[in-house]
C-alpha cells in the first residue's frame, strides 16, 4: 500500500466513525502510563510492545513519546489498535514518505536527466548578508501528510487529553536547548516537530519557537507521561547506546554526538520509570533501516514478553479491558486492506 491509498483510506474511515473522547476512568485501580523513545525506524518496536500489553490485559491510560516515538504513541493516541498500527506502518514505503522529491523511477526521463546533472537538491535564498543556507535537507512535507492522514479521525481535536488516549510529544526549542512538551494544537504537527532531526529536517515554527527532534533534550519522557497523572510508567528504550568502535568519519562523529546527547538525558528518566522494556538487539541497527521494521516489531514483542510477570501485576479483568479499548477505539481497518 503506498502513502497516498493509506491516505484515501484513512479519509474514507474518517467519516464513518466520530471521534472519540478519552478512555473512562476507573478510580479503583493505578493510571498507567508509556513513555516511549525515540529511536528512528527501531521505535516500530513500540508497536510490538503495545501489542503484548493488549494481549496481557494491560490499559493505558496516558501516553508520551519522543521522536518517532512520539510518532507511535500519537497514533495509538488518536485511537488506532497496535494491530492498525502495524498494517499502516509496514505497508509505508518509509524512503519515499521522508524525501520531499518524488522516487527517480517514477520521474519523466527530462526530469531523471536533471536530477543526474544536479544530484545535490539545495534549496538556497539570498538576502543582503549573503546567501541563505536551508535549515535543513527534507522538509519533511511527505511525512507531514502522511500523520495528517493518519490522524485525520481526531483532526479536530486540539486538546491533546481529550484524545481517545491523553498524549504528550516531546521536542525542543531550538535556541534554549529546552524541552517543549506539546499537549495542545495540530496532532500532525506535534508528531512531525518532535520528529525534526537537526540538519536532516527543517525546524517547525509553532507558538513562537522553533522546534527540532526531542531526542536532544529528553528522548525518553517518563516525567512527562508522571506529570499527566499516572500512577505507573513503563519506558520503552529504543535508543543507540555509545559506540565503542573507532569514529572514522563525518557521518559517525554527527551519529556518536545524537547518541551522547541522547543518552545522557535518558539516563535519569529511566531511572525514574516502575518498568523499563529494551527490545533486544534493536541496538546494531541503524536510525533509517525501515526495512528491518518487521524485525523492529518481534523484538518489542520479545522484550515485552521478557518482562511479562511484572506487566501482570497491573493488568485488569477482560470485561474491563474491553470497556476501556471500546472507550478508545475509533475504528477497524478491514481486512486485506
């Protein structure tokens, strides 16, 4: 399925069911809450861990993400199952949704000629100072209409807890290095702000900041998913960890100083998490290997079955469980599709 059939879908599907509100509470037990990290194409394995927590039982009352993880948990937010999740996102085509050029193979042969001459795509400007550099390679307007497309049921929500699972995305500003936790606005653009990875996507404008990827100041928000309200929070961890190997070249230096910033401010968050789940071996791959990404899921599904007798203890009744997913739910895909 390519993006823009998900898309005419996903505008077809919007129509027949009304958007919904958060899950009912139930004051008798703990609110729990999931942070998940950001972690490039490895945070499909978010998808494979909120499988298993459907499977064991185990509600969600708030959820927050960094990066693509922010990604992940606004779709669940906006009231897709695990199982919609991972038909949408491994029918995308991922290389093509994160370039603003259409594929070569689908240019005119003019075009494939001028692209050949002119491979480097730079957007420049000019003002009296000089030339003017883009802020980054991609614009990011593919991946930008695919959230919207994906979201579109909740379109009109902008109150982030009045999603049919309250959300939080997580980036940061640009010019203070601060956190900007975004919890009201366009869901898209939330996704797609927490998601701006410095020189590799333009920076979002939004409420006089602007913003790039979370991951810089708090890849992995377990404060933020505590001060929502939860009781209980379960990270997910899909970060790189520091590379011990030799840093040869341009490319390593700018991944190994991600990692060292992104560690660094995961480390206390973890810390303050009740349950941490590492999907194993997510670790070797790399931030844009989307084609590992059925790789990516059976490892959240096996890190989160690694940690399945500690899951238990806040998992509820199947009567109850069906209450609070039919309280969230805003549709099914069909099969085949």
């Amino acid at each position: 399925m390519k993006t823009s059939s998900v898309a005419i879908f996903l505008l077809a599907l919007a129509s027949l069911f009304p958007a919904p509100g958060p899950a009912a509470e139930d004051p008798g037990r703990p609110k729990i809450g999931l942070a998940l990290a950001g972690g490039g194409a490895k945070g499909v394995a978010h998808v494979g861990v909120l499988q298993v927590l459907e499977e064991l039982n185990v509600p969600i009352d708030y959820i927050a993400g960094t990066s693509m993880g922010a990604i992940i948990a606004g779709l669940y937010a906006s009231g897709l199952s695990p199982d919609e999740m991972e038909e949408v996102l491994l029918e995308i085509d991922w290389i093509d949704t994160l370039e603003d050029e259409t594929q070569r193979k689908d240019l005119a042969f003019r075009r494939k000629e001028e692209q050949r001459r002119y491979a480097m795509n730079l957007q420049l400007g000019i003002k009296k100072s000089g030339i003017v550099w883009p802020t980054g390679l991609k614009t990011g307007q593919k991946l930008y209409f695919m959230l919207q497309s994906l979201t579109l049921p909740v379109a009109d929500v902008e109150d982030f807890d009045r999603l049919p699972t309250p959300f939080r995305a997580v980036a940061t500003d640009i010019h203070t290095g601060e956190a900007v936790v975004l919890s009201h606005g366009n869901l898209a653009t939330a996704m797609r702000a927490s998601m701006a990875i410095p020189t590799v996507f333009t920076p979002v404008s939004l409420d006089g900041r602007l913003l790039v990827d979370g991951g810089l100041s708090n890849n992995v928000p377990v404060d933020v998913v505590s001060a929502m309200g939860a009781d209980v929070v379960i990270a997910v961890d899909v970060g790189a960890p520091l590379t011990d190997r030799q840093v040869e070249s341009m490319i390593q230096v700018y991944q190994q100083t991600m990692r060292f910033l992104t560690r660094r401010n995961m480390e206390p968050q973890l810390a303050a998490a009740d349950l941490v789940i590492t999907p194993p071996g997510v670790a070797q791959y790399g931030t844009l290997q989307f084609g590992a990404s059925k790789k990516f899921l059976a490892t959240g599904v096996e890190g989160a079955r690694e940690n399945e007798e500690a899951l238990r203890r806040w998992a509820v009744s199947p009567e109850e469980y069906q209450r609070h997913q039919e309280a969230r739910t805003v549709g099914t895909l069909p099969s085949g599709t």
